[in-house]
C-alpha cells in the first residue's frame, strides 16, 4: 500500500499535513513531532506513511521518520491502543524515550501520555517489552535500549536495590534504569547509586 509520500507541503495544522503528490492532496494525520519538523507551505517534504481502513473511513497517517511510523504500529499492535492513541503517545514522547519506558517497564511516565491510564500503559509493556529490542534506534539507541532492559530487569540484588532507591527519590523507573545501565552491575549499592546520581544530575 502506500508506503511513503513526497511532494510539496500544501497545507499544515497542529493535527494534520496536506501533501501534494502530482496534482492529488493526501490529508495525513500527523504527531505534533512531526509538524514541528515541517517546512513552510510550498516547500518539498517526505513522510512514511500508515493508512489506517476502517468500514466507514480510510484515514491516512504521516511521520518524520521511519522509527516513529515503527513505533506507532509496534504501539497500534497492542489490543486497546488504537491510532489516535498512538499518535497522542508519540506527540508527547520521541521513539525512543518511548521504547526506553517500555524495556524499562516505567509505566508512570507512560501514564503522562493524554488518554493513557495505568490499565493500557501496563498493558503496553507487557505486551511489547520483548518486541521493543526490535525497533531500530540507530547502533548508540539501540545499546542503550538493550543495556536498560538488563538494568529493569534486575530486581534482586545491588542493582534491584538502587533501582528501589531511585523511585524513592522520585525518578521514574526508565531514568533510573537509563542512569544505572551505563554503570558496572558488579559494584555496590552505594556506588550504583551515587554514580546514577551524578549521571542524572549531568542531564
């Protein structure tokens, strides 16, 4: 189907881009990432496109970048998460926080998306927590993705501890785990902690 569209910016909101594409508008739904990164009307502009059939409509979405058409339809995968809330999650986060909250298993943050209760984000990363790694972040996204999975899913000594400890202080389960990837999983409780500390302050 339609995989991708370039052509001339015609028209632009906060919702929605107008493509001109040989002389045929395509209305496409779009995240507000994606509009932000817009040029002025009239200017060329590529977007990855996901047509979205229902019975009583064909709506069309657009995106930036490949990875965030990835992570919506990674997202959209998830039975309750349709593409309106896909789109929400990914007006409010970029791929790749995303993908760091779900191997991360923060559902909190994922909670601050408009129309996402804790019901859908648990959901959300139950579901897609073994698929996340699948996304392509690019080669330093992807190590990242990957060492903060092995980071969550520590829940028993050192690094379970300073996880615990972290959430204490009010940093939510991807920033602490983001934070204590990047430390040697043989040191420490105090060492864990005081060095995802300082990581989180440089920030």
């Amino acid at each position: 189907m339609l995989y991708s569209l370039n052509g001339i910016l015609q028209y632009k909101d906060q919702k929605i881009a107008v493509i001109d594409c040989g002389g045929v508008g395509f209305r496409c739904l779009c995240t507000l990432n994606t509009i932000a990164g817009l040029p002025a009307t009239g200017q060329k502009v590529l977007l990855y496109t996901f047509l979205d059939v229902k019975e009583d409509a064909l709506d069309l979405y657009g995106f930036s970048t490949l990875q965030e058409l990835e992570c919506f339809k990674l997202l959209t995968s998830v039975s309750g998460v349709g593409p309106k809330f896909g789109l929400s999650m990914l007006s409010s986060y970029t791929p790749d926080r995303i993908a760091l909250c779900i191997a991360s298993g923060d559902t909190k943050t994922l909670t601050t998306c408009p129309h996402i209760g804790p019901k859908i984000a648990g959901r959300i990363v139950n579901e897609l927590k073994d698929k996340v790694q699948k996304l392509d972040l690019g080669q330093a996204g992807g190590a990242e993705l990957s060492a903060v999975g092995q980071a969550a899913a520590a829940s028993t000594g050192a690094m379970g501890d300073a996880i615990d400890a972290l959430l204490a202080l009010g940093y939510t389960q991807s920033e602490a785990a983001v934070a204590l990837a990047k430390l040697d999983p043989e040191a420490d409780v105090e060492e864990l902690i005081k060095g995802a500390l300082k990581a989180l302050a440089g920030r």
